[in-house]
C-alpha cells in the first residue's frame, strides 16, 4: 500500500517525504560543521556531560548506519554500533559521514518502508527486541537525531559559536516564541 499525506496543495509519497526531511535535518549539520573548526568540533571541556558536537554528530550517524546495515539482514541492533571516533574529531570526516548516511538513505526503496524488522535497543535493564517497520525506525531517528541536534545547540552556545540556521535542533511541534 502506497501511503500519501497532503502538505499544502501537494500530495506526496510518505516516505519520499520522510526521507527528504531526515535529509534536510542532516543537511543542518552539513552547514554547521561548514562553519566551526575542528577545535570546537571536538571540544569536551563542557560540562555537565563533557561531549564534543562530533561525538554527538557521529552518535546521531551512527543509528542511522545501524538501520542501513541491520535492514539487508532484517534486525537492527542500535546496541552494536560501530562508533567512528574519526569523524568526531575532525569535521570534513562528520561532514563525509553525513553526506554518505544521506546518500544510502536516498538509496530505500519505496517498497521497504512498510517491511517490519526486529530492532534491537538496551531500554536502561538490558537489551530488549521489538518489531517495527522501516519507516517506524527511521522516524525514531530522525527524532532521536533532532534532539542530539538540540544537545549541539546548547554546545555550540556555549562555545560561542553563532547558528546560522534558526531551526537547528528544533522539533517541528516545538511552539515558538
């Protein structure tokens, strides 16, 4: 079943929708690493956590490449990430991770979204499975991923950097002021 919602006067595909807007949110921080050095990028002097913006950036990567990969297989495992330290460190490798979780998630086919998968969590006492679909997952990271955002513009204030993107980190249904 093809679904198709209406924005605006314009009817769209659900997940060519889904995907452009996951894509346009990693684009963010496309712009964002364009504008810091690599010094800020890694920087973990912050409390109360002590993580950098890439450690949040690759941890963001990261549950997308675990659904990229865990999907061929059926099983999504979110506790067996391949953490790509390099990428935390250095910007234009966060911004070669982003550009190449984009490029892969364009690269889903339109009949996978609705094919259910068991994805794998630790939920805080230990790991847990449950099934959900291919779209129902990437929805979760993509909410997952804007809220790591909204971590980063905490960082970013914090560093004194200026965002050029007013909506970085926001939640769509976040009212503003």
């Amino acid at each position: 079943m093809l679904h198709s919602f209406r924005t605006g006067n314009q009817v769209k595909e659900k997940n060519i929708f889904m995907i452009n807007e996951i894509a346009k949110n990693l684009e963010r921080g496309i712009q964002l690493l364009n504008s810091i050095t690599d010094s800020e990028y890694s920087d973990e002097t912050l409390p109360p956590y002590f993580s950098s913006i890439g450690c949040n950036i690759r941890h963001v990567l990261d549950a997308f490449t675990a659904i990229i990969k865990g999907f061929e297989s059926g099983h999504v495992d979110f506790t067996d990430r391949k953490r790509n330290t390099i990428c935390e460190k250095e910007t234009k490798e966060g911004i070669r991770y982003i550009e190449e979780t984009i490029r892969k998630l364009h690269g889903i086919k339109k009949e996978d979204f609705s094919k259910i998968i068991s994805v794998t969590d630790n939920l805080g006492n230990g790991d847990i499975t449950i099934n959900y679909t291919l779209e129902s997952t990437l929805a979760y990271a993509h909410s997952h991923a804007i809220h790591h955002f909204a971590s980063v513009g905490f960082l970013v204030h914090q560093l004194g950097i200026e965002l050029q993107d007013a909506d970085f980190g926001y939640n769509p249904t976040t009212p503003k002021k």
